[in-house]
C-alpha cells in the first residue's frame, strides 16, 4: 500500500528549512565580516602586538625583555592576535545578525527592550576589557615581576603573556555584564530586585569566588574583578526596577494571611447577601429603592439580545484579523516585486502564526518559492 504525500505534509518541513537556510547565511556574513576586519588588522600584527605587551614590558625589570621559546611564535602569535581582537570588533556586527534572525519571532514590547540591552551589553564588555588594560593589567604586573626570588630573571614568552591577557579580556568583558543579567533576570520574572537585594551577600561572595577562577592565582587580579562585579550588581538593582514585569495582583501574589482574610470576607459577604435575599426583598417600598448588587436574572428575550451582542463582536474582531492577514499577504507581494525577501519572510512568518489554514497554506507556498529561488 503506497503512502502519497499531501500538500501538508510537504509544507510542514518548510518553515523549518527556510530557518536553517537564513542562519547560514547570517553565520556566513559574520565570518565574512571577521575575515575583512583580519585583513585590515594582519599588517599591523606586530604593532598590535608591542601596544598588547606594553604594561607587561613596563613591569619588567631594566635590561629585560619578552622572549618566544618556538621558532614560528614570532609570526603565529602577532597572527593569533590579530584575529581575536577581530572577532572582539565585529561583535556588535554578530550580535545583530543573531537578533535580526530571532527577531520576527519576538514581541513589539520585547523588540523595544532587546535592543538597548544589545548596544549597553556590547557597550559594557568593551568597557570591561578597557578596565583590564588600563587598571589591571599595570598592578597585576608590576606586583607579579616584584615576587620574583633573588637571582631569576624574569622573561616572559610571549605565547603565554597572549593567552593569559586574552583570558583577563574575555573574563572581565564577561563580568561587566552583570547589569544586564540583573535586569534580565528581573524583566523574566525568575526573581524580583527585593529578593535579589537579600541575597546581597551570597552575590559578593560568588563575586570573589567567579574572580578566583577567571583570573590568574593572585589576591590583586582576584580583587580588582570582584569589586566592580560588586558595583555592577548594584547598578543593575538600581536599574532593574524600572523592568519589573507588572500584572494583575492575584491571589497568588498576596501574603497567605491576606488570602485567607479575603476569602473569608467574601464567604461572609455571601452568606449575609443570600441571607437577605431569603429573609425579604431589596425593594424599599417607601422609595422603590433597588440595590444595584441584587442579580436579577435575564429574561429569554434579553439573553437572546446579549448572545446576539456577542456573536456580532466577535465577527467583527474575526473580520479585522482577516483584513490584517489580507493586508500582510499585499505587502508581501510588494517587498517581493521590489526584491525585498527578508522583509517578505518576516511578514510569512507573522501570517503563519495569525492566519487561518488557507492563508497558512499560501504562506508556506511563498516561503517554497523563496526558498527555490535562493
């Protein structure tokens, strides 16, 4: 018995290929991008190199110098070098081509968010590597070279002087983006400034702690990582508050004595109204007062026009979805005929997730030829 394969079951696997399809190509044009800023960084590899070495060079003592212990390290290191600092400047380009693809799947509200969190991220790390040049590396240095028994000269290779820099570059990069871990942790909902204000002082001994396995075995570097982590985490509380994520008081969100309080309250207020409408009626003869809490019930007449209200409501909201799918499906065929096809693949998207089955199906068809023509 043949199995014949049903336009769904083509059109599923779609989406997904197309996915997979603007990820290469986005990966693709990071690559490109840290390839070109290499090539303009290459000729100035051994420049690059002395500026890198300078506060380990100023450390050392009169008549010492850098050595290298293999016989290609003097062109491979300035090479190595020259590639990590461009993969260092291209950040900001690979961090927008990783938002440009996960952003069609994202909110308005969390587009307007993501996007100062990726320039202050971007702005934080490089402030980050700026402070290990300039505060760190000239202490940690100086007091390394001062240790040094009587009668060792100190000369250090300059392969592993490379890899012990790049490691406190990449260590304090990544610790100045503690704001922004504090305000996403917030603006989730996984915790609230209050709570993270509490665990103050488990957050400056994970600090000191983080400091001692990022950096080199010496109590300076340890140091001067912890403190401004310490700093940082202040300044995200600070900032966090304006990026609580607000809803509705619930139940859940009250203290359990208030819970019960308030159940209780309405348990009493339910007794007393279904007592009073047993006892007597909420009519005042004297003034044909009526309490407006009473529940009257609806005549069939009435329920009728309400259910009418309410099926016509909803025709409408129905009504405005299609004419805005409808709307999408035009201006796809626009950015198509301008030759704009990633703006047409973000609109398919938008379609696939508001649209009924037939301007899904039309969806996925378009995203096929896109597809094809790539």
């Amino acid at each position: 018995m043949s199995v014949q394969n049903t336009p769904d079951t083509t059109t599923k696997e779609q989406p997904l290929v197309s996915h997979l399809i603007e990820l290469r190509d986005r990966v693709l044009r990071m690559v490109l991008v840290v390839m070109a800023v290499f090539l303009v960084l290459f000729p100035f590899a051994n420049d690059l190199y002395s500026a890198i070495a300078g506060p380990m060079r100023a450390a050392l003592p009169e008549g010492s110098t850098m050595i290298s212990t293999k016989p290609i390290d003097p062109f491979l290191i300035p090479f190595k070098l020259s590639l990590q600092l461009a993969i260092f400047i291209a950040v900001p380009f690979i961090l927008y081509q990783f938002w440009a693809f996960v952003a069609p799947g994202l909110y308005k509200h969390e587009k307007r968010l993501v996007i100062p969190l990726l320039i202050s991220s971007t702005m934080l790390f490089y402030l980050g590597m700026a402070f290990a040049y300039f505060v760190v590396f000239p202490l940690v240095f100086t007091f390394l070279a001062g240790t040094a028994p009587e009668g060792v000269e100190v000369a250090t290779d300059m392969g592993s002087y490379l890899d012990f820099v790049m490691t406190l570059f990449f260590a304090f990069g990544v610790a100045f983006e503690v704001p922004i871990a504090t305000i996403i942790l917030v603006w989730m909902g996984i915790t609230t400034p209050e709570k993270l204000r509490h665990k103050r002082p488990f957050v400056i001994v994970g600090a000191f702690v983080l400091g001692m396995f990022l950096t080199p075995p010496d109590v300076i570097s340890q140091t001067l990582l912890a403190l401004p982590m310490w700093v940082l985490f202040e300044l995200g509380l600070i900032f966090s508050k304006g990026f609580v994520n607000r809803r509705p008081e619930t139940s859940d969100d009250l203290p359990d004595g208030a819970v019960t309080a308030q159940a209780g309250a309405g348990m009493e207020g339910s007794a007393e109204k279904q007592q009073e409408d047993v006892v007597g009626s909420d009519i005042d003869p004297a003034s044909d007062y009526v309490d407006p809490d009473r529940f009257v019930p609806m005549t069939d007449d009435e329920m009728e026009a309400e259910m009418d209200a309410i099926d016509a409501l909803e025709q409408a909201e129905g009504d405005a979805e299609v004419d805005s799918v409808k709307d999408k499906l035009e201006q796809v065929k626009e950015y198509r005929d301008s030759g704009d096809v990633d703006s047409a693949r973000e609109l398919l998207y938008e379609i696939l997730e508001e649209g009924n089955p037939d301007q899904r199906l039309v969806a996925r068809n378009i995203l096929a030829q896109l597809d094809s023509d790539d």
